[in-house]
C-alpha cells in the first residue's frame, strides 16, 4: 500500500509542479483518486501525516516569539474574526440548511479556523515567517488553535488532567533544553534532540496530560526560539518534514467523496473563502496594519482547517452531527488548499493589481512595525543582514563607509542593534519601502537575502522607485543570475564561484612569494 500511496503522490506532485502550481495539490488530487477505489489510508498513514504537522509545527515554534500573540492584532485577528464568523455565517448555515442554533454555530466555528500547516508551509516557502505579516499570520493562527483546544476540552473530549497545569512551568526548562542543544553537535544526535522535543515530549507529553500534540510541537519549539542553533536545528528537520507532511495531505483527500449534493454544499463552503479573507483584511487594517500587509496576511488565512476537522470528528463521535458533514468539512478543507496555492503563490503581484483600490481602507495612522524607513546619512545599503550581509557590513565598516543594514526579522535586527551595527526593521519585497525611503544620498545597495523572490522584487521596485545607484546581489543557484539581473541588478554574485574564488585568494596571499623575494630570487638566477 505504501508503495500505491509514494508512486501516485509523486507522479501527481511531479505534474503539477510543471504546470507552475505548489506540488501539494497534486498530494491532494492523489488521495481524491485514491479514495474513488476505496483505498485507505489506515493507521500507517495517519501516523505519518501525525509527524509531519507536528515536526511543521514544531518548525514554526523554532521562529515564534511568545510575546508577539499580545499584539492587539494577533488578539483582535484571532477573537474577532472567530465571533463574527460564528454569529454571521452560523445564521446564514441555519437559514439555508434548516440546522438547530446549536448546530449552525459549531459548524461555523469550525469554519472560522484556518489551517496552521498550509500557512505556516507558504510562508516559509517564501522565507516570510520572521516578516510582519508573517508573524502577524502565525500569531494569529496560534490563538486560533488554543482556542480550538479549549473547545475540545471543554466539550468533553477527555479534557485536561491535573498535570496539565505543569505547562506553565515550561519556561523553567529553557536553560536546560538549550544546553542539550549545545551539546547535540551537528550531526544525528541534533535531529534526534528536534525529534526527542517535537513527537516524544510534545507530541506524546502533552497528550497524555490531556492536552494537544499540535500544540505540545510548537510549544516546544518555543523554547528554542531565539537559540543561535535554533536555525540550524530547523534545517536538519525539514527533509523529514517535507516528506511526512506529503502524508498529511493525502490523507485529506482520501477522506472520501460526499455525495452531489454534499459536493454542491462543499463548493458553496469554498466560495465563501473570499469574505473570509476579507474580513481577516479589515479587522488587520482595523487596527493600523497597512493595506499590503493586511492583504499578505488574509490571504494567508484564507484557507479551512485541519483543527476544524478536528472539532468536527469530536462533535461526530458524540453524536451531534452525522458522519456525512465530516466528510463535507473535509472537501471543503481541501478544495481551500487547492484555492489557496495559487493565490499564495502570486500574492505579492496580486497586491500591485489591487493596490489603489486596498489602499484605500488604510488608517491614516500608522502601525509601529509599519513606519517609514530613514537612511540618514549612509551611503550604502544592505538589505538581509544573513551572515553574507552581516560580513559585507562588517567589512565596508572598517574601511570608513557608512551603511545601514536592513532585514525582516525582528530577532536579527535586535541581536545586530546589540552588537552596535546600524541594522533596522524592513520588508525588501514590500513595495511601499523602496517608494517611502529617501535613496538620494545611497550610492549602492547590496541585495543579500537567500530567497531569490525577494532580490528580485527589491532590484524591481528599486529601478521602479526611481534609484539610479549601483545594485548588487547574491544568487545561490547559478540559473537565477539572469533573473535577478534582468529584474536591475547591475551585477549579481553566485555563491561558490564567489567562495571559490576568495578561498584561492586568501591562500595565494598566504603562500605566494612576497615581491622582494622574487627580486633576490631572479638576481640570484645562475645566467645560461
């Protein structure tokens, strides 16, 4: 069966990658057929779908920081949208299917989740976890799953037990688990420490004290967030991940089919994704976030969740609706997955389309993460303060020039203000940025970040800005050399041509002969 499950996902996933679509819909597609010839996933596959949400989650707890869910937006995001989903679409559910007040209302809750992992896997797709919008998305998606454990909890799934409260002492560990961490080395034993605190303490832990996996992974990530390694360790995990988060999208689609009519209601439900985004974007832009970053995010959170599917088979099993409104739920989760690939996927294009009409709905006071960015008086910028542009930073600092770095992430532009480099908060691929700033007194701007979406939006929008200084950038594949130079770099640097090159430099000025050597060595030259 195994072998049935890895050939159909690849074929699928291999097909639609070529027609330009994320490979995670051809996952979907697979289980779909796979379901029509009554194939089942069993207990195998739903042990491996287990482990990939978990090491997922886990992943993005490694990026969290804590203190951001206190975000009036986060708050506001998460509890807002879920109340007036609940009130709004649960008497839509019962005026046009006749259900109880009770039934509409969950059923609506339900649908008022959006799904962790397909946010979570876009936005770190497109290295834009640590953005704001990004940390906006997560932050919200984690209140949203809180508070789907506390409906499973309080609707009588088990519950929490006694020990559950231990959770709270989980910041008592941190020292600890980071020690463990140093002292893993770079090898086996660090993806075996990642997988020891995602599936065995956080997985397993938090579900025998009655609490959920899902949220025992990326609590125990947290932990770690913020850990020098804490990169580090999310690279060895992510081959794992990928692959066992194949499984998780297979199981959505071998759910099973509905019937036509619960197919025409599934694709009602997937219809409605485009308010539900809406919404999300006015609530965000409610509370100060500029339009491109309220759209960035609700498009982010367009999608059903698997939390909600979650919500469901409990409120199944006890009896409250019948079996034929999971596997609706079900569709409905998958068909969001396939809307919402695409539109993730050209989400900042889709934004120039729109940007005069959702630019509108912005507040005319601005959020703090969304100010404008001044310069000053350097001369030059970085933008991606990695360890490529924290050298570059390093090495024109010591010959005098004044730069500036800028980087997305939050936690790196603290860690470089504390080392006493001049680094501030900036999104490259946000339009706005590049139209805001005052580049007249920049004579170059080094592109340094590691997504080759991201250099090529920001040379883009910078020759579209108007700047006319020399841009330079960093390409880690030799084929987007010629993309990002056609998007106005004046010269873009691959990295092991480079590396190459500076190693047998730096070895050659080590071994070569000093010019006064080769003159005593030529006058000492017998004649012939």
């Amino acid at each position: 069966m195994e072998a049935v499950w890895i050939s159909f996902a690849f074929g699928l996933g291999i097909l639609v990658k070529h027609l330009g679509l994320p490979p995670l819909i051809g996952y979907l597609a697979a289980g779909f057929i796979l379901s029509t010839f009554d194939l089942d996933g069993g207990e195998t596959l739903s042990y491996v779908a287990h482990i990939g949400v978990l090491l997922l989650l886990f992943s993005v707890g490694l990026k969290l920081r804590l203190k951001s869910l206190l975000r009036p937006e986060v708050m506001a995001g998460s509890l807002l949208h879920v109340v007036i989903t609940g009130v709004v679409m649960g008497a839509a559910l019962r005026w046009a299917l006749g259900l109880e007040w009770n039934m509409a209302f969950f059923l609506a809750i339900a649908l008022a989740f959006s799904s962790t992992v397909v946010a979570a896997k876009v936005l770190e797709g497109k290295k834009e976890l640590r953005a704001f919008h990004g940390r906006a998305t997560i932050g919200i998606l984690v209140v949203q799953d809180l508070l789907a454990v506390a409906i499973l909890g309080v609707a009588g799934t088990g519950g929490p037990t006694p020990w559950a409260l231990a959770v709270f002492a989980l910041p008592l560990l941190r020292p600890a688990v980071h020690r463990l961490l140093d002292w893993s080395g770079h090898d086996e034993l660090l993806i075996l420490f990642g997988l020891l605190l995602a599936l065995v303490v956080g997985g397993a832990g938090f579900e025998r004290v009655g609490l959920s996996s899902e949220l025992g992974a990326l609590l125990m990530g947290g932990l770690l967030a913020g850990h020098r390694r804490a990169s580090e360790l999310s690279n060895s995990l992510w081959g794992l991940k990928e692959v066992f988060l194949v499984g998780f999208f297979l199981q959505i689609g071998m759910a099973g089919l509905p019937s036509w009519d619960g197919w025409w209601l599934a694709v009602a439900l997937a219809l409605l994704l485009p308010l539900k985004a809406l919404l999300f974007f006015f609530i965000l832009v409610l509370f100060r976030l500029r339009a491109r970053s309220s759209f960035l995010a609700a498009l982010s959170l367009a999608t059903y969740s698997e939390f909600g599917l979650i919500v469901m088979s409990m409120a199944v099993a006890r009896g409250w609706f019948g079996v034929e409104w999971l596997v609706i739920l079900a569709v409905a989760v998958a068909l969001s997955f396939v809307f919402a690939a695409p539109f993730n996927r050209y989400a900042h294009d889709l934004y120039r389309l729109l940007e005069r009409y959702l630019i509108r709905a912005e507040s005319s006071r601005r959020h703090p993460d969304d100010t404008p960015v001044h310069v000053g008086s350097s001369t030059i910028l970085i933008m991606g303060m990695g360890r490529v542009g924290t050298s570059a930073y390093d090495f024109l600092t010591k010959r005098k020039q004044r730069v500036l770095g800028l980087d997305s992430d939050p936690g790196k532009v603290e860690g470089h203000a504390g080392q006493g480099r001049r680094v501030l908060y900036a999104d490259a691929e946000d339009p706005g940025l590049w139209q805001d700033i005052d580049l007249d007194g920049v004579r170059a701007v080094l592109l340094a970040m590691p997504d080759r979406e991201a250099n090529v939006i920001a040379a883009r929008q910078l020759r579209r800005a108007g700047y006319a200084g020399f841009v330079s950038a960093t390409a880690i594949y030799p084929e987007e050399v010629k993309v990002i130079t056609a998007a106005g770099a004046d010269e873009v640097y691959y990295y092991y041509d480079e590396v190459g090159v500076g190693f047998a430099e730096h070895v050659w000025e080590r071994v070569s002969p000093a010019p006064q050597e080769i003159k005593h060595a030529v006058k000492d030259t017998p004649a012939i």
